[in-house]
C-alpha cells in the first residue's frame, strides 16, 4: 500500500507506504506497524528498480521567505496562473531550480498572456510558501518581465515607447515589465 506518490510532500511522521512495498532509505523510518513514515518535511522519492523510498528535504524551501525577490524563469502560461522556475533568490543564483506558481492579480480580468509569455524571465516576490507552494506576484511596480520572448518565434521582444517588439518577426506583443526591462546589467545584478 502506498500512500504518498512520488514527489508528494511529507511532513514529520507522517505515513508513505507498508515496508513490503519499498524499504526504508534516508529521512525515513519504519514504525511498529510496519508502515513507512517521513522523520523530516520533504518531498518523497520512489527507487522502483531498488524498492527504496526516500525523502528529500525541502531545505529550499524552508530558506525561502515570503517578501524575498526572486529571478524567475516563465515555464508554462495557463488562463489566471503561470508556472515559473526560479533560478536566482535575493540577487543569487541557486544550485536547483525551484518551480513556483505566479498568481494573478486580484480582480484580474485579463488572461495571464497578456502579462507574461513561456521563456521571459520575471522578477518577483514570494507571497507564499504554505504546504510547499511558492506563490509569485509580479504586480507591484518594482516587479514583472526583465526580457521577453516572442510568443511565436521565440525571438527576443525589444522595447519600442510602449510596445514590445519581436527583433526577429516584427511581432508586437503585451507584457507587464519593469522598468528596467531588457537592461542585461539589471539581470546581472540579480543573478549575483
Ligand atoms: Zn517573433
């Protein structure tokens, strides 16, 4: 029986699977019956081939606060939400990217798109963290897209006055960027 798929968070104590379905590897241990509990708050990591379960601790995690500035890469763009992978925290480049959602902006009309695009790079604040989830806002004015991609060609979207440009296809398209948008001395200095 297994009760926490992999990847799943687990908290201290809290149950994975029977030890008849996998053996006990690190951050783990057997209780009396026989079931396979998390000792830390981590995320757990099935070996099908060794029949070991293990967790990882979610040290990142527990590093990043809410109020901190983050450099963020736009994975995926859904309808209200966007997925992000974060590559630097307050100026630093991190070891393991982290995957963090950007939430919308409350009373938001308009569709996600049309504030960033998959392969932008935004600068963010971490709003939340609760059970594991980074929320991202890129709503204060301080935060938002840093460069942008162009939507169909991948081209880089230049700053013409008010637009957003395509260098490649001509392309105009809408983002909510910073001020400093497409300067690479200010992406420098958020990579550290
Ligand atoms: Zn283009």
């Amino acid at each position: 029986m297994v009760f926490l798929r992999d990847g799943d968070l687990a908290s201290p104590g809290e149950p994975i699977c029977v030890a008849e379905e996998y053996m006990p590897g690190e951050n783990v241990e057997l209780d009396k019956g026989g079931v396979v509990v998390s000792i830390l708050r981590g995320r757990v990591s099935y070996d099908n081939k060794r029949r070991v379960v293990r967790v990882e601790p979610l040290k990142f995690v527990e590093r990043l606060r809410v109020g901190d500035k983050v450099l963020a890469e736009v994975k995926e763009v859904q309808d209200k939400i966007a997925i992000a992978s974060i590559l630097s925290i307050n100026g630093r480049l991190i070891k393991h990217p982290r995957t963090a959602v950007i939430l919308p902006n409350p009373g938001m009309r308009k569709t996600m798109d049309q504030y960033v695009g998959i392969g932008d790079l935004v600068v963010a604040s971490v709003v939340t963290t609760f059970m594991g989830i980074i929320g991202l806002s890129i709503w204060r004015q301080d935060l938002g897209v840093v460069l942008a991609r162009c939507d169909k060609c991948s081209g880089m979207l230049k700053r013409v006055r008010r637009s957003l440009v395509c260098v490649r296809c001509g392309r105009t398209e809408k983002r909510k960027i910073v001020p400093q948008y497409g300067s690479i001395a200010y992406l420098i200095s958020m990579m550290g």
